[in-house]
C-alpha cells in the first residue's frame, strides 16, 4: 500500500466504514498503511510507542480486531502460529523468503489459472491464496546466508 496517506484520508477512510475514530485506531491503521512488511501485533505495538508510549498490546489487538471487522485489514498466516496483519486487502499472493523473513505481496494474476474446478469430489472453493517460500536476492538478504 502506498505510504503517501495522510491523516485525512485515513480519517475519511474508517469514517466511510462507520467507525468512530480514535488516537489508538488511527496510529495502527496509519502505521499499517505505511507498511510493506506484514508486522505482527508485537511490530506493531514496537513501532507506534517508540515516540510516544500511547498503546498496550491489548490495545493494539482491539484496534486491528476493529479494523479486520470493517475490512481496512486482514490478518495473515504465513507461518505457523504467527498472525501478521497488512492493509493490503485486495485479492494477492505473497512470497516468504525463508532465508531473511522478508515477505513480498505477489499480484493477483499471477495465479489467476488455477485450475480449481480439478477438486476432489465434493469440495468447492471459495477462495484461495498462494504463499511462495523461497529464497530471495535482496542486498540485506545476502548478509543473511
């Protein structure tokens, strides 16, 4: 998601949702859109109380909690027990770089072909999202291997 959104714009996208605004929903959501990195609520807290101590992590959780409820985020699992959230909520992939945990929203066609009607018997899909794990070739990455 861009990171170019000002307060403004964030204020009149959760109003046009019907919520009622406040310091905490709003510094989460912002600090959401001004992500790439999918952050775990522990991220989150992290980075909103750095300048100013404001939020607990329950908190935190009520917030996101609010705001997957609206659809301005959604929770994502890419590895086991552990719940990251982006504000990208439009349909797309992502690739896991098992090397430097950097995650990267892939398009949505890119796996537009999926052949979903070749399903067992009885099963019937209603949605599906491709996680790629690999390796990446990003410069901070390399310093990983």
């Amino acid at each position: 998601m861009p990171s170019n959104y000002t307060t403004k714009d964030i204020r009149k996208r959760m109003q046009s949702q019907g919520l009622r605004i406040t310091p905490q929903r709003l510094a989460v959501y912002a600090n959401l859109l001004a992500r790439s990195d999918h952050p775990t609520v522990e991220e989150i807290l992290t980075d909103i109380n750095r300048d100013l101590p404001i939020s607990s992590k329950a908190t935190i959780y009520s917030a996101l909690t609010v705001l997957r409820e609206v659809g301005l985020v959604k929770e994502v699992l890419l590895e086991e027990g552990v719940t990251r959230y982006d504000a990208n909520v439009q349909p797309h992939h992502h690739f896991c770089c098992q090397n430097c945990g950097a995650i990267v929203d892939i398009n949505w066609e890119t796996f537009s072909n999926l052949q979903l009607d070749r399903l067992p018997p009885g099963l019937h899909a209603e949605g599906y999202e491709v996680i790629i794990k690999g390796k990446c070739e990003r410069p901070d990455c390399q310093m990983a291997s």
